[in-house]
C-alpha cells in the first residue's frame, strides 16, 4: 500500500483522540498528525483547511460512538441512554470534553442526533420551545458532570488519594464526610439525568 | 503608604481575576502578579506557597460574589437565587469557569456555601443522599451552561455574528432555526434550573 494510501476522516480522527488521549490535546498539530498517520501534511490538508476544521472533524466524527435516539422508541428509555453514552464518550476522552465546552458542534453527525431528539420529543407531546430547551439543558449538564467527574479523578490522582484535612469544613459534623464524597458515579449521574428528563418529558411518560 | 502596604488577599484575588478577564489565565504568573501589585514577589509568597495555591485562594475568594443561601429561607426561592448569582459570576469571568472546571473547591468560603445548602435542604425534609446529589447537580450544571454560554458568545463573536450555512441541517424543515437558537439566556438557564430544583425539593416545596 503507497505510503499515506486510505486516508480518510476515520484516520485522522483516531490519530488526533490517539494523540489528545495520551498526551492533551494541545499536542495535535498538522505536522504531528502527518507524522503519525505517515502521510505527507498535503494529504491531511485535502481533507481539512486548518486546525480548527479538524477539531471541527474530530468533534462531529466523535460523535458517532453515540447511537442516535430512536425517534420511534420510549421517550424517556432513549433519552437516558443517549445521555450516558455521551456521558461516557466525554469522561473517557477528557480532551473531547474540553473542547467541546469551548466550540459550538454543528457538523453532520451533531446535527443528525439533534434532530432525532427533537423528532423523539415531539411524538412525546413536548412543545418545541420546551424540546429545544431540554436539548440545551441535556448537553450543558452532560458536559458539566462530565467535565467536574474527569476533575475529580485528575484531582483525586495529584492528591494520591490523600483525603480532606481533619479540620476540614470547620469541625461541623458530618459534613466533611459528606463534602469528602461530592464525586458524580454513572449512578448519581443517572440520577440527575432522570430528574432533568422527567422534569421536562410530559407527565404521561 | 510603603511599596506593597496593605497586601491582603482580597487585592490579590482582584488583581488575579483582572489580568485573566482581559489576557487569560494563562498570563497571571507570581511575576506579572508582583508587578501589577507593585509589591516584591516575597509578599506574595507570603499569603500563598505557589500558583497552585494562588488558584485554590482565588477561586474561593471569588464565591464571596454569590450570597451564600439563607438556611431558614424559602428552598426554592434561595436555592434559585444562589444558582443565578452562581452562574452570573461564572458567565462574567470566563476564567473562573475554566479553571472551576479542572479544580475541588474546598476553601472556607465554598465549603461555608455548601453547608448552609445541606442545611436548607435538610430543612425542606430532603433526605441526605438527595441533598449531597443535588449539591452535585446544581454545581456541576452550572459550570456546563455557563461554560456553553461562554462559549456560545465566543464562537459567535468569532464568526462575526455569521448565520448558520442555508444548506444547513440538511434542509430539514424548521430545524436551521431550531438549531440555530440553541443559546442559553438568564431566562433559559432559569428554567433549566428550576426543573433541576423542583425535581429534588419533597413536593410541600
């Protein structure tokens, strides 16, 4: 196979999470990727003008590892597990979810399972300013968890696992157990995913 | 007034969040921060041991912005109030949202905040695993839409105010408009909120 032969978006999208997943994504750069793909930079400039069309790419293409709602399926069964497969998607790739709180998503795939949702909620009966509001609500809070559980894991490994202070939380009772444990589980964040649809899913689902 | 008289860690903190509000977090070093305070670099290290400890202060020091909630108030209506501050904050201080999202806040004054929230929510009759989730939720769906709001204002800044492509979202219907609108505005993030709240709150609340 000639050298660089079969490159395509699938390529250079794992080549670049490869890269941000080892080493941040602040080491992705044209000349990187082509070294590592063994491409010449004019192949990957064929398929993408600059850096940031290939975080574009690299953001939208993402996103096929998380099945689209069944417009055709349970409302709030759908919604659930689209929302913790992104979930997981961002807490296994934290240089997916740092970008991604810092661009909009507006390519194919994003806008393909955007308008699945909006299908899905309304056969459910949701108005559309409040389907358009719920979309908002999911991906921020599906981001924001995100973002604080890979915080957290990051933190908890600089601490080497060293727990709060005794002293911690001014002796109130209690309470620096409880705040010791203000980490987001798939459970808990399950939990606060159900609270989020229910709260907008009409009472009949 | 001698060179660097009445150094306290409230100058500190305004002096920090100046340089990352107009340059990024990225300028404030204990360099610039000596510099910009007229004061020797000892006096900084006086209050704190490092940037690492410089960040912790200036996060927590930050929160003193957000009007701690009134325990023998009204949940929903302090709660609300708490989280818009909360958010205001972070949508003013595009830095603070970066760097609450790569750090555990457990200075005084956060930890003050989240305890008179496990107060008032023990109050409403929330049972305890409920209230440490919600406390969870809350922070980490703040952090999420202020963080998509952020953005939102800076890619749309970025693009000149620039519409969405008309062949865009694959012609489908309405969706262009839709999808075009997925903003956050102080309305928007109130509703998303207030599902969040009501759906924790033992419904007397």
């Amino acid at each position: 196979m000639a050298r660089g032969a079969g490159l395509d978006a699938d390529r250079i999208v794992k080549a670049c999470l490869a890269i941000a997943d080892e080493e941040g994504i602040g080491q992705v750069t044209m000349r990187r990727l082509s070294r590592d793909l063994d491409v010449t930079p004019m192949a990957i400039y064929h398929h993408v003008a600059n850096k940031d069309e290939l975080f574009d790419l690299v953001l939208d293409e993402s996103l096929r590892a998380v099945e689209p709602v069944d417009p055709a399926g349970d409302p709030f069964d759908e919604l659930m597990r689209w929302g913790r497969a992104f979930h997981r998607l961002l807490v296994d790739h934290p240089s997916l979810a740092q970008e991604m709180a810092s661009r909009r998503l507006e390519g194919p795939v994003a806008v393909g399972a955007a308008g699945r949702i909006l299908d899905l909620l309304a056969r459910a009966g949701t108005p559309d300013d409040r389907a358009d509001e719920l979309l908002v609500a999911l991906f921020s809070c599906i981001l924001g968890t995100a973002q604080y559980r890979i915080s957290r894991n990051a933190e908890s490994a600089r601490r080497g696992g060293r727990a709060l202070p005794e002293d911690f939380a001014d002796g109130r009772a209690g309470m620096r157990d409880r705040l010791s444990d203000t980490s987001i589980t798939d459970q808990r964040f399950a939990a606060i995913l159900t609270v989020l649809i229910r709260g907008y899913l009409p009472a009949a689902h």
